[in-house]
C-alpha cells in the first residue's frame, strides 16, 4: 500500500484543528519507511503524570512503519505498517490510551487491483472518498528507535473486495466529533469506528 497526501502541512493541520509548527510538508505520497504527517492529541513526553485539562493537538512527521518486538523473526524491512489483531499485546495497551491515537491525513490511497485480462500484471488501484478531498484514516504511534506510526486495517467494503483486497484502512467519516472519539475517547468506544469505509463513498481510479 501507499499512499498521497497532496495539500500543505498548515492547511491539513487547520482542517484538523492542530498546530503545524514547523512542519515542511508541501504535498505527495507516502511509502513505507517514509516520514508524513500525523497528527495527535497525546504528549510529547508521555512520562510523569497526566496535564490538567486536554492537550492541543499537533501535527508532527512520524515514520510510517513500527519497529517490530526483538522476538519477531523475518521482520519487514520496513517495520509494521498496519494493525489487524485489536487484541495483539504488542498494540492493546497503545489502542487502550488515547494519547497514542493518531490521525493519518491522505487524499487517496493505492492498493495492487486485480490482474489485468491483457497481460496478466497486478495493476495499481488508487482509491479516494468522494464526500471528503482529505480524509483522516485511524493509526496509533510508537516511540522506540524511532517516532514511529502503524495504520489500522479492516474488512475490506465491496470496492476494494472487487480488486482482489482482503482489508483496507480504516477512514473515519468527515466528523469532528468522530476526529475526538478517536483522539481522546475510551477505547470500548473508540474500537467501534474500526469498519469498512462505505463503498458508495470510495472513487477508484485505474491506469489506462
């Protein structure tokens, strides 16, 4: 998977209700082992106890892809980019505190389609939502070697399902209030926005 986020850093961060700072992004696309905005409602320093009052969020460069436990053996090259188990202990305890919820801004996103009838190769599929140019898809953060992210995947909807996929990431809709629950809310609550994107609201786009 890859994918774009083609807006500005401080546009993304004021749609989002976040503080950009200084952050360089101009627009483009995102791979695996590559650093793109995030934004969070957690601390920077996570240690000691918990500020009065809800802390602003930020929009920072994260690495996209989780250094694996050291017991993981044949480890991606480019760490874990995508939560699946909701129940794995490696995730659980981030997934249960909200401070390490995160928001992943993107205007589309690429999946490798079915073959094609002509010649047999795997095409690329780009997906966007029709009802939000940029839309937040649901992630968590890790600190270890480094500031690092991992999406959060589900069951596939029909469009995907048509191309050959088995999941997709998780996009929240284009509600503030839904941006909090996942930022801020408990996770008995937040763990419900973990569903397909609805197909009628995905445009797919395949090479000519």
């Amino acid at each position: 998977m890859l994918y774009r986020l083609d807006a500005a850093a401080r546009d993304v961060a004021r749609l989002f209700g976040a503080e950009a700072r200084d952050d360089p992004w101009a627009g483009g696309h995102v791979g695996p082992g590559q650093f793109a905005p995030v934004i969070t409602a957690g601390r920077e320093a996570v240690a000691g106890p918990r500020p009065q009052g809800r802390a602003p969020r930020r929009m920072v460069p994260r690495l996209w892809g989780v250094p694996p436990p050291p017991t993981v053996q044949d480890a991606p090259r480019h760490g874990i980019l995508s939560v699946r188990n909701l129940e794995s202990p490696f995730w659980i305890g981030n997934l249960r505190n909200s401070e390490f919820r995160c928001l992943v801004p993107a205007t589309a996103f690429m999946e490798w389609g079915r073959p094609s009838v002509r010649d047999g190769k795997r095409r690329q599929a780009w997906f966007a939502c029709a009802d939000q140019p940029v839309f937040a898809m649901a992630a968590v953060w890790k600190d270890s070697e480094v500031p690092s992210f991992a999406l959060l995947a589900c069951e596939a909807n029909a469009a995907l399902r048509a191309q050959g996929r088995e999941t997709m990431p998780v996009i929240l809709p284009p509600d503030p209030a839904t941006w909090a629950l996942w930022l801020n809310g408990g996770w008995e609550r937040a763990r419900g926005l973990v569903m397909p994107y609805s197909s009628s609201l995905i445009d797919m786009r395949l090479p000519a």
